[in-house]
C-alpha cells in the first residue's frame, strides 16, 4: 500500500507544480490587452502624413532635373535620390515638379514638365509601394513582421486617394498648371523616363 501512495503523493505535486506554473487571466482582459499593443497601420501611416511627408515632399529634388541626370547617368541618380529594398531592381524616388495638364485621362493627368518632358500625374488606381518606399521614412527594420510593413503602404494609398487624388481628379481641366510633388517608381533596366507615373502625395493648382 505504501507505494501506490508515494505515487498519489507524488502525481498530485507534479499537478500542483504545473497548476501555479499557469497564469491565470480573464479572456476579455487578454483580449483588451492584445487589442493595447496590436500595431494600427491607420494610426501610424497618419502620423507619417501629417506631420513628416510635406517636410519630405518640400525636400524632394526637382523632377525636370532628375529625368535629366536618369538620362545622362542613372546611377548617379538612384544613387543619390532612389530607395530599393534589398535586391530589388526597383528604385523608388521622391521628387517635385511644375507642369501643365495636357490631358485628362480615366486614371490620371498627363503633364508636361517643358522641353519636351511629360509625366503622368495618377488621380486614380493608387496601389504599390512607392510612396512608402521613396519618402524614405518608414523603414523594414522598425517592423516585427512583413505584414504591418505592407499595410502601411495600404494606409498611405488610401489617404492619398481621400487627400490629394479625389480632389485632383474632380478639378482637372486642360491647360490648368499644377505644382506637385509625389513618388514613382523606376526599373534600372528600363529607365524610360516617358513612361514615370508619379503618385501625387502634395498638389497645388496655380491657376484654374
């Protein structure tokens, strides 16, 4: 008999031991808790328009000289404006320009930049990651995981389109000049400069 007690004796420690190894929490507090510290692409990306893109945007180089230098030496000019991540042959860049609309198109504003320059000026169809990446402000290191990272750039895209995109495409009309700055991306393999779609994160019409 004295065995079968020792083993009794000896599961119920091991139960006890397990029993106040375990914390004890009500369901709706964890959740509360993972609710305080989840990460909020909206919150963050709103942080980093209001108050750090219009200082980018004002910083941003001019887009008639960047297409100069792309043509003449583009690695120069990735170099020293454009922002990829990794390996990528993909660069992003940030750049502001002055134009003339040319054309009013479905999802975006042809521009001429002068000296036989245009661009396109998107109004809609916002997508990609080229804002995030060319304002060179949100950083992949700063992220736990690839998830929150892509979301930010969701966050941008959105308020670009509720800021900036709505009101542009509503008031577009030929031969009105617009002064801009926004992002674009660029392949270092097919640098047509022809073909820049820039996404608008700033736009002022001069005269309508």
């Amino acid at each position: 008999m004295k065995k079968p007690i020792k083993y009794i004796i000896g599961v119920v420690a091991v139960l006890l031991v397990l029993l106040f190894s375990f914390k004890i929490e009500k369901l709706d507090e964890f959740k509360a808790a993972k609710t305080e510290t989840a990460f909020n692409a909206s919150d963050y990306a709103q942080d980093v328009w209001e108050n750090k893109m219009p200082v980018v945007a004002n910083d941003a180089p001019d887009l008639v000289a960047l297409i100069e230098l792309i043509e003449t030496n583009k690695e120069l000019a990735f170099a020293e404006y454009g922002k990829k991540l990794g390996i990528s042959s993909t660069w992003y860049i940030m750049a502001k320009g002055e134009g003339v609309v040319e054309k009013v198109e479905e999802e975006s504003l042809v521009v001429s930049l002068g000296d036989d320059k245009q661009i396109q000026l998107a109004t809609s169809f916002i997508f990609g990651n080229a804002v995030r990446d060319a304002s060179g402000i949100v950083s992949i290191d700063d992220f736990v995981n690839m998830t929150d990272f892509n979301n930010v750039s969701v966050a941008l895209n959105k308020l670009v389109k509720e800021d900036v995109a709505a009101e542009l495409r509503e008031s577009a009309q030929l031969g009105m000049t617009l002064e801009f700055a926004g992002a674009f991306e660029i392949n270092e393999e097919n640098t047509d400069v022809n073909s820049i779609r820039v996404i608008p994160v700033a736009v002022k019409i001069s005269n309508e």
